[in-house]
C-alpha cells in the first residue's frame, strides 16, 4: 500500500483537484463517508457485543502489513461458491442456509435482510476479488455483482465487502461481524486492525475511481485540443 502514495500519484491527484473539480467532490464525499465511519467505529467500542470465533483479535499487526499488488486466485472457487449460495440464501430471506454461512448474525441484521430481501429478484455477475487476510486461510474480499429488483428490467451495479475466513472445519466462512450491517451499526465486537485494512481499502479504491475519471476526462481533452 505505501508504494502507491508516491510523489507521482500525488501529483496526479493534486493536478486532477485543479483541473476537474466535480470529481475531487465526489471522491472528497467518500473519504467523508470513510472518516464517519472510523468515528463510528471508535464510539462503539463500549457498546458491542463480544464473539469469540468470528471476532478474534488478528496475529499480525496491521502496521507490518501489506497487500498484495495482485489479487490472489487461492481458494477462488471455494470463494466464488460460498458468496454464490450467500447471495441466493440472502435474496430467498434463508436465514437457516445463511446462519451456516455467514457468522454471527444479530436478530436486528436477520430482520433486516427479511425485509430488503422482499425487493431482489436475484444477484447475478458474481464477481469476487481477493486479497490474503492478516492470517494464513483468511480474506479481504471485494465482490462486485449486479442486482435484480422485482419488477425492474435494469439491474442495479453494486460493491460489497467481506471478511472470510477458514473455520476449525476447514471449510471457508463469512466473518459476519465485517458485514455492511455490521459495520454501520456495531452490534458486535469489530477488530480494530481488520477495520483498519477495509477502510484502507475503500480508500485506495475511491483514489483509483477518481483516477481512472480523471485519465478518462484528459483523453477526451487531447482528442478535442487542436494540435
């Protein structure tokens, strides 16, 4: 991750807030939204419940860390299957098949899913990408999917988090305590490290949005700009 703040990426970015400023106001919302949820984060603390499976401290310090540059294809089928019969269990409001899947789930996140489950027909374009975790057999995962609402014929694109990990079973499982739900509302025990890491994440990717914006934007100028 350090690699990719340099002098050059500043630089780009410094330029981009000068020449393209709409851009610089949706990424300055994301990063808005990243800071409200560390303060989040750090105010629930005294008030979340305690897991001991599904929320156990990491072994590695965050601070001796670092992605990978590429995502990882280990355990990808294992992967790409767990989320496939987690959406489809999510969308047919299973809560018995999602209970197996995804660990620990509140009354409050399990009443929730009954109700916005109502609206999805189904999650297609399933797309995972993975970075190794903090522990040997765990995983930052990214999915991008599309969702199909009832009675709408355009299907909405969407970006989800996960946290997975290898239980003492050897199968893989969704560390629910990282869930969207979760981590808006901290009903349990969040790992500092681990939250850290996601909003390194959505950081970075917010950075490569504004990016790819603005390379997009100077292309179409140099095809406009007389020579």
């Amino acid at each position: 991750m350090k690699d990719f703040f340099n002098k050059e990426t500043l630089d780009n970015i410094k330029q981009f807030c000068a020449e393209n400023k709409k851009y610089v106001g949706v990424a300055g919302v994301l990063v808005g939204l990243i800071l409200i949820l560390i303060v989040v984060v750090a105010g629930g603390n005294n008030d979340r419940q305690s897991n001991t499976e599904a929320g156990s401290q990491t072994e590695i310090s965050v601070k001796d860390f670092e992605f990978e540059k590429d995502y990882t294809n280990d355990a990808k089928d294992d992967i790409s299957t767990l989320l496939a019969d987690y959406y489809k269990a999510y969308v047919g409001d299973d809560l018995d098949t999602l209970g197996k899947l995804a660990t620990p789930m509140s009354d409050n996140e399990k009443s929730y899913i009954g109700v916005v489950s109502q609206y999805y027909e189904s999650v297609n374009d399933i797309t995972p990408y993975t970075k190794n975790g903090l522990k040997k057999g765990t995983y930052f995962v990214s999915v991008k999917n599309s969702i199909k609402f009832t009675g709408v014929d355009t299907q909405a694109p969407t970006l989800d988090f996960f946290y997975i990990e290898t239980g003492k079973d050897g199968k893989l499982f969704i560390n629910n305590v990282y869930s969207n739900f979760n981590r808006t509302y901290c009903e349990n025990e969040l790992d500092d490290d681990i939250m850290e890491l996601f909003l390194s994440i959505l950081l970075h990717l917010s950075l490569q949005t504004c990016m790819r914006r603005y390379k997009r934007h100077m292309s179409r100028r140099s095809v406009l700009m007389p020579i």
